[in-house]
C-alpha cells in the first residue's frame, strides 16, 4: 500500500479501496475488509436530533430567520421543554456565571511573570559569543 499514492472509495463498493501509483496509471481494486462475514451495511443510520436544541433554536433563534424559512429551519418543538428526553445539560458558557468567569480570568492572569517576560529586573542579553 505504501507504492500508492491515489486513493479513491465510492458508495457502491463499500470495503473496497481504488488505487494508483500515479494520477495517469490504471485502478487496481483492493478489498480493505478483514472479513466478509462482517459486511457494512448499505442503509443509512437514522439522523438523530439532539434533545433540546429544538427548543433552543424555536426560542432563541428564530427571531433572527426570515418568515418564509422559520417553519423549516426553527419548527415548534416536538418535545415540551421540560421533559426528560428535551433537557440536556447546559453548554458551559450557558452554565457558569459571568462573575465565576472573571475570577477565572483574574486567576490566570499574572501567569508569565518573574520569568522574563517584560519585567524591569530580567538580566540584559549579551551578543553571540560572550560568556554569560
């Protein structure tokens, strides 16, 4: 596999690698599966929705998008919003007050210092070839 340097997968051929050493050579076909008792399967997974980001993009967003495209892109909930399946735990800048973020941020200001980065007591650096 090393020798080749296209490689190309199609739908039809799942399992299958299509090869070339180089861009005008002929495709060789290699079958990448270790098994055939193992086959992929030729049907899609059902897309899943995650919970409560349709209540997320009906309340928050779709104000925002024009009222031809609102019933498509930001539909009425399916769900109620205080279900099981609809509530997830919030992203964390949703969760986190802004005060626990500025002490987090004044936390990790002041890191860098007495190490040389732009304070008046660093030593002055001497020209290639000086003895330090």
């Amino acid at each position: 596999m090393k020798q080749f340097h296209h490689f190309r997968f199609h739908a039809d051929s799942p399992g299958v690698c299509f090869v070339k050493r180089t861009a005008d050579d002929e495709e060789v076909a290699f079958n990448i599966l270790t098994t055939t008792t193992h086959a992929v399967p030729r049907d899609r997974p059902v897309a899943l929705q995650p919970a409560g980001l349709d209540n997320k993009l009906y309340r928050q967003i779709r104000q925002y998008c024009q009222e031809d495209t609102r019933d498509v892109m930001c539909p009425h909930p399916s769900v109620p919003e205080g279900s099981s399946t609809a509530s997830l735990k919030r992203c964390w800048s949703d969760s986190v007050s802004d005060t626990s973020v500025e002490s987090v941020v004044e936390n990790l200001r002041g890191r860098g210092r007495s190490r040389g980065c732009g304070s008046s007591h660093t030593k002055p650096k001497r020209g290639r070839g000086h003895p330090v």
